[in-house]
C-alpha cells in the first residue's frame, strides 16, 4: 500500500479521489470505483504501487504511436483495475480483476527504480505506461515518470481520457507524448458500452493538444457499434477542428470479452473510416490491426512520397532524419523524433 498523492480529506474520514473525472467518494474501508485505490483511517492508498500486472518490452507502433520515436523500443507496464467498463476490452482479464481482501493486491514486484534502471541498461528510451488505464496507478506512474526523466527517458501514456485535471496537470512535466481512445462519438455509446462519460474524454482532448505533449488518438471500430459514416464523420471532424495533424488511428476490433457475437470488423470499414478521416482534412490517417492495409504508412505532405514504411506493428523504413525532416525533400514532419 501507497499514500496517494491525488485526493482530498473531507469529513468523517472520508475522502475524495482526484485521480480521474469520477472524482469517487470513498468512506473509510472502501475503494473507489477503480477498486485499486482505497481509504485506509481517512487517507487513500494505492494498493498495486510498484505491482505490475504485465511488464513487456514492445515496439513503440503497438501503442500506437506512429509519429514518436518509430522503430524504437519501449518499456510498457500496466496494474490491475480500470476505471472503465469496456464490453469489448481486450486487456480484460487484467483491467476488470477486483482486489477482495482487504489489503489484497496482484502483480509482480516492480519498483520504479527497476523500471528505469532497465531502461537504461539496455538501451529503451521510452516508457508506456498502459495495459490497464494510467490514471488510476497514477502514483506509480509519477515516480517511474520522474526517475525516467532524470535518466533521459521519455513517458507515455496510453489512456481512455478521463484524467482529472488534477492528474494532468501534475504529470505535464513528465509526460512526452499520448495516445488518447476516443472509443466513439455519442454519451450513449460511452454510457452502454464503456460505462462512462464522453464530454471529460472530449475536454480533455483539447487540453492536452494545448499541453507540451505529444498527441495521437485512436478509435476501435466495431461494427454496428460506432461504424456508421456519422458517427466516424463527427470523430474526424472533431479532431480535425483541434488540429488537422493529430493522427488518426482506426483500428479493427477482433471479438472479446462481452461482445463476443459481434464479428470482426472488415477491412473495408477501415478503408471507409480511413477515408471518412481524409475527407474531413486529417493529414495522417492510419488504419491498424489488419496487417498490410492501405493506411500503415506515413506520406510526406509535400512531396508524396512514402517516408516511413511499417507492416504491423512493426517499422520497415523510415525516412525522416533526426531533426523531423523527410530526407527526400526537407518538408518538415510533425511528431517526436529524437
Ligand atoms: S481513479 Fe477514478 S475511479 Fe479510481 S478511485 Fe480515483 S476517481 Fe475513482
């Protein structure tokens, strides 16, 4: 168990979490909604601090990130616990775990210290914090994301949006880069599917694109669910009124946990969706999970040309030097590149 650093005192022991936009209640005893942050004697504690669930070294394109650091490496860890109720979660088995005991917890022992120490041990410039939703180990995330810092390793996190601004301002200076799932477009979608809100999600969007942060979005499109061309016309607009160069990513849905009936989505939703994104003006539009798809590489705004090639989730070539310039003709290329 870990003080928490994101919560508020307020009467008859209780407290309130200011981790994420449910800003939970919690009485003495209790966790909050996210189940890994409860109130021991009238102060709130992380019980999966340094307890990581999944602990993996991938490449930086599973995030995705298509436009930070391509073809490097990146340390990704996840806790238990989610703060949302995905139907179609494919981290479920981890995200939905519920601690019981009291002082019950689950993962492996993995300090911050060891994370960042690996890192620099073997070369990994950047680390994910993701699996399960960031926010909620928000602590644990803070301290590896300081350490990190201090080493020259960058931060990233992998979320569903729905920090409090409380946590983003206090991660700001740490936090390089981020992907954020705009999971679909309606608070239906996000009331009946994720158990969840969607305004926060959208809020937040515009706040970090202001923030000095890297940012690309991700949308899973599941069929009969948000794979209509307004509901995929009303994302990509959205973000092409933030900025029409955050990149898009549309990703296939494979059938998981309680949406097993719904079949896989076909690659020519993905081709809709890809061109719903370039017809609202969106300059990098990128289609994933289906590996060899129109939609992996990076064009060049300028001379067309093709300068970063990946198949999967991996990155083939890249032509981009370390100062963000397509080696072809010298255009300029927004992202992270060193
Ligand atoms: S992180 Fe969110 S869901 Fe978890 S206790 Fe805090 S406010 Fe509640």
């Amino acid at each position: 168990m870990h003080k928490c650093i994101l919560y508020k005192k307020k009467s008859d022991k209780k407290v309130q979490c200011q981790a994420c936009n449910w800003y939970c209640d919690i009485s003495e005893g209790h966790t909050g909604l996210c189940g890994v942050r409860k109130n021991i004697k009238g102060d709130l504690y992380l019980s999966v601090y340094g307890k990581a669930i999944a602990a993996h070294v991938d490449n930086i394109e599973k995030k995705p990130l298509f436009h930070f650091l391509p073809g490097t490496e990146i340390f990704s860890i996840g806790t238990v616990g989610c703060n949302f109720r995905c139907l179609f979660c494919q981290n479920w088995d981890i995200s939905q775990v519920r601690l019981k005991e009291p002082n019950e917890t689950m993962g492996t022992d993995l300090p911050p210290k060891e994370i960042v120490k690996y890192c620099v041990e073997n070369d990994i410039p950047s680390i994910a914090y993701t699996y399960n939703e960031p926010a909620i180990f928000f602590e644990y995330a803070y301290d590896t994301a300081k350490l990190a810092h201090k080493e020259g390793i960058k931060n990233i996190f992998v979320s569903n949006g729905f920090e409090s601004k409380e946590a983003l301002k206090k991660i700001e200076p740490y936090l390089d880069a981020i992907n954020i799932d705009l999971k679909g477009f309606t608070e239906e979608f996000y009331k009946e599917i994720c158990s969840a809100r969607l305004q926060p999600v959208l809020d937040n969007i515009k706040h970090v694109h202001k923030m000095d942060v890297w940012l690309e979005i991700t949308t899973l499109v599941i069929p009969t669910k948000n794979d209509s061309d307004e509901e995929l016309t009303n994302i990509a607009e959205f973000i092409a009124s933030i900025s029409k160069d955050i990149p898009w990513h549309v990703t296939a849905f494979y059938p998981q946990y309680k949406m097993m009936d719904i079949p896989p989505t076909p690659p020519e939703t993905l081709e809709r969706a890809y061109e719903i994104g370039k017809k609202a003006g969106l300059n990098y539009v990128y289609t994933g999970n289906i590996p060899g798809m129109k939609g992996e590489n990076t064009t060049c705004l300028k001379c067309k040309k093709e300068i970063i090639e990946r198949f999967g989730l991996e990155c083939t070539s890249c032509q981009v030097d370390n100062k963000g310039r397509c080696t072809n003709c010298n255009n300029k290329i927004v992202g992270i590149w060193k």
